[in-house]
C-alpha cells in the first residue's frame, strides 16, 4: 500500500482511481438509460391499449401525457399558417414534412401530414399545391413536439418562420392566430400511398436494448482496474 502512494507511482495511481470512478459512472449512465427505456416502453404499451380518442368529443386536460395514444379528429386545415420541417427523407429522396394547423370543434391541433419533396417546395406558396379543401377525417397518433435536443440538432432562429429544423410545438404554435393543443396528430400511413405529403408512422422498438449488457461490461472495466492494479504493481517491484 505504500508503494501505491509513493512518489514513483502516485501518477499511475490516480489515473487508475479516476479511470476507476469513469468506469462505474459510466455503469450507473447506462443503469439510468435502462430505466428509461423501460418507462418509454410501458408510455408506449400503455396508450397503444386504450380506446382511440375522439379529439371532436373531448379533449383532455393530460393530453400531453398520452404520446402513443390512437386519436381521430375531423376539421379543417389552415393553410396560410403551415410550415416544414427540413432535413427529412422518403427512403433516397430529400425533402420536408408539411406539418398544418388543424381547426376542429375543441380548438386547433398541429398535423404533420407527411414527406414532400425538396424540389420545386421551397416556399410557402409552393405547398399550397398540397391543399385539401373542406373537412377532413385523421386517424393517427398523438405526438409531442421536441425542440433542439440536448446533443446534436440545430437550434432554430428566433421570429417567425415557415421553416424549422426541429418540430417544436410550442413555438410553431405561438405564431398561429389560433389557441393549440400542445401536442401534434402524426397520422395513419396509407399502403401504397406515393402522393406528397405522404404520411408515417416512425417504427417504435419495444425492447430493453443493450444498455444492461453495457453497464455490465463497464462495472467490469471498473474491477479489473481497480483490483488488478496492485496485482500489476506488485509484479513490477
């Protein structure tokens, strides 16, 4: 134990300790990413089993809480305040998502209705090829918006704006002269279906993933540091 601390080996000895504690933070990191998972997966279990919700008869005070849930709603879209999201692809092809405003009887909700293409869709004016005229049946998911995410992404500008890098409710809401609900519809694809906007269902994995295997490997890490190291500096005096 006094050679640990030596003059000669003190160096080595906090490197190992600290390499040591990384080791097990990152253990407890991957523990916590586990818990998510598994609370995302019981969100997503537990809405998919309940009833589709009406959004004409009723909306919910939680609604924000039940991403996942099956939802339908008939009304019609505001065209002069729908913007997209760029950065999206259908398979090869780059392009945008049209996300619209819905009004309906309880209020507005935000629909993104699907892929269209890059080309010849770089202004407002140009969706307006997209328009559906009268009223409209959706059946589809609730979704929550999401603003830049903590790593990575593109923080949008400040002001308004008709294209956005993320697909931030709130703010997407704030500059539509009608009250919105603070989640979007994200509706049913149709088989086969190749018209712009061409709607989507993102593929949801239901599983634990790797994370307890990778907790496993760094809690592993950890002890073969911290005991092999007086091992090892034994066999070097």
């Amino acid at each position: 134990m006094k050679k640990i601390f030596s003059r000669a080996w003190i160096l080595t000895t906090l490197l190992v300790l600290a390499g040591t504690a990384f080791c097990i933070r990152m253990g407890i990191w991957q523990l916590d990413r586990l818990e998510q998972r598994r609370a995302f997966n019981a969100q997503v279990e537990t809405m998919r089993a309940m009833e589709m919700l009406d959004l004409n008869q009723t909306v919910p005070d939680d609604i924000s809480k039940m991403e996942w849930r099956a939802v339908t709603v008939t009304g019609e879209y505001d065209f002069e305040n729908q913007v997209t999201l760029r950065n999206q692809f259908n398979g090869a092809e780059y392009g945008y998502h049209l996300i619209t405003p819905l009004r309906f009887t309880g209020g507005a909700v935000l629909v993104n209705r699907g892929f269209i293409p890059a080309d010849g869709n770089s202004t407002p004016n140009d969706w307006r090829k997209y328009d559906e005229a009268g009223a409209v049946t959706l059946t589809g998911q609730i979704r929550l918006g999401q603003g830049k995410p903590a790593f990575g992404g593109v923080a949008d500008a400040q002001g308004k704006l008709d294209v956005w890098n993320n697909l931030d409710v709130n703010r997407i809401a704030a500059q539509s002269p009608h009250p919105m609900l603070p989640v979007f519809v994200q509706p049913n694809e149709i088989e086969g279906d190749e018209i712009p906007p061409i709607a989507f269902q993102p593929e949801v994995e239901l599983t634990e993933g790797p994370h307890f295997g990778y907790a496993l490997q760094w809690f592993s890490f950890a002890t073969i540091l911290f005991f092999g190291y007086p091992f090892y500096l034994r066999k070097q005096i």
